[in-house]
C-alpha cells in the first residue's frame, strides 16, 4: 500500500496522516445523523468487539466459580494473572513481531521513522526501552491490572454490590456497554491530566513518558502508581449497578485498549489492500508534545473542552505553540513577581 495516498512524510522521514483527527460525529451541532450512522460500525468494530470479545472468554473459560472468588487467596489470582499475562504477550507481542523485529511493512505509516531499537537511552533500564518497557509491564502493570480485576470479581461474588441479570436488565445493561468506551475516555484523561501536575509527573508519569517514540510494549509501561490508577477504571461497575462482564469488558478497554495509542503506525497492512486504522495519532502527539490529548481521540472531546486538543495538522501546532508561549509568560511573570 502507499502511505503517501494517505499523508506526507517529512524530510526527517516522520509519516502524518492528512486530514484532521475529528471528535467523534455526535458532537456536531445541528446533528449529523448520517454522519453518525456511517460512524457507529467503526465504534464498534474492529477494537470494541475485540475487547468485548475477550470479556467473554474470560468470564466463561477462564474466570472461576463464583464460589471460588468468594475468598481470597493466592490460587485463583496467580492463574488470573498467568492468563492476563500471556494473552498481552501474545496480542502486544505479535504486533511488535510482526511491525517491530521482523518490520513487516517497514516504515509505511510510521509515525516516527526511527524504530526504538535503534536509539539506546539511560532513562531506560539496561538502556533499552524495549527490555525496560517489557519488564515494566509484565512486573508492574500486569500484576496491578489482575489485582484490580480480583478485587472487583470478589465484592461481586460476596454480593457487596449489585450483580443485575442480563435476563432483568437487558437494555440497561446494553447501554452501559455501549458507554464503557466513554467511561474510559473520561477516566484516563482525569487521572492522565492530575498525574501531568508538574510533582506528580516527575514522580509518577515521566516513567511512561521516557518512550517519546512509543512500541507496543510501551503501552502498559507505567510508574505503580499510574499502572494501578489506569485499571481502576473497572471499579466504577462497583459504584453503578453493574454486572462483572461490564466490569470485564470496561477492564479490557483499558488493558488491551492501551496499544492502541502506542502502535506507532496508523494503520497496520493487515494484507495488501487490508489496512486496520489504530487511531493511535491523538495519543502519538500526546508522547511527542506532551501537553496536548491528554484523553483519547475525541470520543468525549475533553480536550477540545480543555483547550489542550491537537487535531494533527498545521493550525493544531499554531495553537498548541501559542498556548506554550502564553504558559511561558505567565511563569516568567510570577518569576518577576517573586524577584521584586
Ligand atoms: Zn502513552
Ligand atoms: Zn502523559
């Protein structure tokens, strides 16, 4: 496929999309019904039906007996966690194979021409953001991910919180699915923009933000802290009436859903003429700039709201700049201020 029948590529060899990244069709006022229509197949499919396509495994082959999840003990969560553990090896492992080691379609909708291979740093353990990203993942957010997940599967099973039947509730329960992805557009980019707080970056989130250039292994590369504050996007079932594979489904936007801003291509060629959009482009000038989208591409334009979205083109960087140079004037003004 030819990448530049889709956006440019820079003298640095860096690929961008062209076009803009839009907030989801909704938002638009007078409303767009077709627009909307035509959307609603993209929401859905192909990474929301993964993601719910997954909760399912899980609850009915590898969740346990409820029974089981009324105590907690070690057996139960380490298989959890072995389960977890391989499936993010293989779906984040295959990606990095196949577009990473083995490059598949070389640099064709690369974001970034350079591969991280290729630019060891001191800000990652053993100088590789790979092995450093990968260890992160599978020691610290993997682990933190299954806690989140036992903890919920437990106060479900002792009955703390209300467990509605799909049978009782089905439209109910239908529209909280259809919302989950929002849930979590709105819970990532509160808890993103807070640990962005200049004390809370340094000690927290910079560890996430050492990958400028991100992989797949990024994705899940976090600080305690933040790899904790992600997963908990799954308690909000424990707080809405809520049934666990909502819970699951919610879990899994966050934890498979979180390669999505980190594949580094904006589409992947799945066969020639088969290209799967990532919408990874939002979150990709999230890791370049920093201070812009901080939530996800504008399901839930908060950051349009916010005055920090970044629609990846020319006038994007215009405001983004201008909003760099205002912040710089309002710090050298309170420097000034605290020197007289
Ligand atoms: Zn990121
Ligand atoms: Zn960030």
């Amino acid at each position: 496929m030819d990448d530049q029948n889709f956006g440019t590529r820079n003298k640095r060899g860096d690929w961008a999309p062209n076009g803009h990244i839009e907030v989801a069709p909704f938002w638009a006022w007078p409303p767009k019904l077709m627009t909307v229509l035509k959307w609603l197949p993209e929401y859905v499919w192909p990474w929301n039906a993964f993601h719910m396509a997954t909760a399912l495994l899980y609850w009915f082959y590898v969740v346990p007996d409820v029974t089981v999840m009324k105590t907690l003990s070690w057996g139960w969560p380490l298989w959890l966690y072995a389960v977890n553990a391989g499936a993010i090896f293989v779906f984040y492992g295959s990606v990095e194979l196949l577009f990473y080691v083995k490059r598949k379609q070389g640099n064709r909708f690369k974001y970034n021409a350079k591969f991280p291979g290729e630019q060891p740093s001191d800000v990652f353990w053993f100088k590789s953001q790979n092995i450093d990203n990968f260890l992160r993942s599978f020691f610290i957010s993997i682990p933190l991910w299954t806690l989140v997940e036992v903890l919920f599967l437990w106060v479900f099973a002792n009955g703390w919180v209300p467990w509605l039947s799909w049978a009782d509730n089905p439209y109910y329960l239908a529209f909280l699915v259809a919302v989950a992805p929002m849930i979590h557009e709105v819970h990532f980019f509160f808890i993103h923009r807070l640990i962005h707080w200049g004390p809370l970056y340094r000690w927290i989130h910079s560890v996430h933000h050492n990958s400028v250039n991100p992989s797949p292994w990024s994705s899940l590369s976090m600080h305690p802290v933040e790899g904790f504050l992600y997963h908990a996007v799954a308690f909000w079932h424990l707080v809405i009436p809520s049934n666990p594979i909502v819970a699951m489904f919610q879990l899994h936007i966050a934890g498979f859903g979180a390669v999505n801003g980190h594949i580094g291509f904006d589409k992947l060629e799945i066969t020639e003429e088969t290209p799967l959009d990532t919408h990874a482009y939002a979150h990709y000038l999230h890791h370049k700039y920093f201070e812009v989208n901080y939530g996800g591409d504008g399901l839930i334009p908060l950051d349009k709201w916010f005055g920090t979205w970044h629609d990846g083109t020319k006038d994007g960087d215009v405001q983004m700049q201008a909003r760099f140079q205002k912040k710089k004037e309002r710090m050298n003004a309170k420097t000034a201020r605290a020197n007289s």
